[in-house]
C-alpha cells in the first residue's frame, strides 16, 4: 500500500510522540533487567547511574529519529526495510533505558524535542545525499554509540546487574546494526566527519547527563 504525503506525515508524527512522551514506548523485547536482582545504591551512585543511563535513553531518542528521516528520504525499498528493522531494535533500548531510570527515581531528559528534530534533519540529509552515505552515517553512529556504552559499563558497579544487563545487551544489538550497515553497502565516514560526530556526541552527553 502506498502513502499518501499526508498519511506518512501523520505516521511520522505518531511516531515522534511515541518516542517522546514517557510511557508510550512499546517494545518487542522484555528488558534483560527483569531477570536480574536489584541493587541498593548510595545516593551519590543512584544519581550517577540515572546520569548515564538518561544520556543512554537520550541516544536512544536521537537513534529513533535518525532513522524515521532516513526511512523518510532514503531511495532503495531494502534500505528503507533496514532502516525500520533498526529502529524496532532500538525502541527496544529506549523503553529498557527509560525503565531503568524510573525503577532508579530519576527522569528522562527533558532536552529530547531539542535532540529529536535536530537528529531527525541530520537523518533526512544523509538520505538525500544517497543510500550509501546514510548507510555509513548509521555505522558511524553506531560506532559511537558502542564507545559510550564501554565508557558506561566501565563506570557502573560491578553489583548492579540489571543496568549492566540492558547495556550489554545494547551493545550487542549496536555493533550488529553497525556491521549490517556497511555490508549493506554503506560508505564509511572519513576521519574528520568522525571527530566532527563526536565533537557534537560531547554536547549531548554533557547536557542531558544533569538535564
């Protein structure tokens, strides 16, 4: 069935408030924390970790729009398909993250919008340019995504193993996504376009580590 602008439209829309609104996330996948036996933290720590797991929720916002705007404007009908079986994975993580910091008293960040619309644009602009830089800007940023993940399991106890579990997990579904963009024929990112990533990556980890 072909949509018309205005269904895809008001698709997209519905879309954008499921990944905003807190509670409206569905994922196909329990969370890997429910198995696992919760922790008592200091109060310093359980800041901390809700710090880290709301910049990881952050992320997880910003993947979701990344790949509506290259569904939205990539050419190829199975890089289209790709593009959606990725962020069903990743709707996965946001509901996890979003879980962890309610069970941790905490919030997700209020800066989303902000994040959202503009990985939205970056998104849709990696798809004009062509199926294979959108291809390689999701492997770009999947690496990344991978470098914060270590950074973050190297930072929380070793005890607390349901936030361990959902990013283990993630990383584990990130590094796939990763490899399956390259070999579905996507370019990879010079080294400049890589620093300038992670350059703008610090912004958002620092704002919505507090925010």
């Amino acid at each position: 069935m072909t949509l018309s602008f205005i269904d895809k439209c008001i698709v997209g829309f519905d879309k954008s408030l499921r990944t905003l609104v807190p509670g409206a996330t569905q994922g196909a996948r329990v969370s890997p924390a429910d198995s696992q036996a919760e922790t008592e933290h200091d109060e310093s720590t359980r800041k901390h970790i809700a710090g880290l797991m709301r910049i990881n929720h952050t992320g997880e916002v910003c993947a979701q729009a990344l790949y509506q705007g290259q569904a939205l404007t990539a050419k190829l009908p199975e890089v289209r398909d790709e593009m959606e079986l990725a962020a069903a994975e990743e709707r996965d993580h946001l509901m996890w993250c979003e879980q962890r910091l309610k069970n941790l008293g905490d919030h997700t960040s209020v800066l989303n919008p902000l994040f959202y619309a503009a990985s939205f644009a970056m998104g849709a602009a990696a798809g004009k340019l062509g199926d294979r830089w959108s291809l390689g800007f999701v492997a770009a940023t999947e690496q990344q995504v991978c470098q914060h993940l270590e950074s973050h399991l190297a930072q929380i106890p070793e005890d607390d193993a349901k936030t361990r579990a959902i990013l283990e997990q993630m990383k584990v579904d990130e590094e796939r996504h990763g490899h399956a963009a390259i070999e579905a024929g996507g370019t990879p990112f010079p080294t400049p376009v890589r620093r300038a990533m992670t350059a703008m990556s610090k912004v958002m980890t620092s704002s919505t580590y507090h925010l």
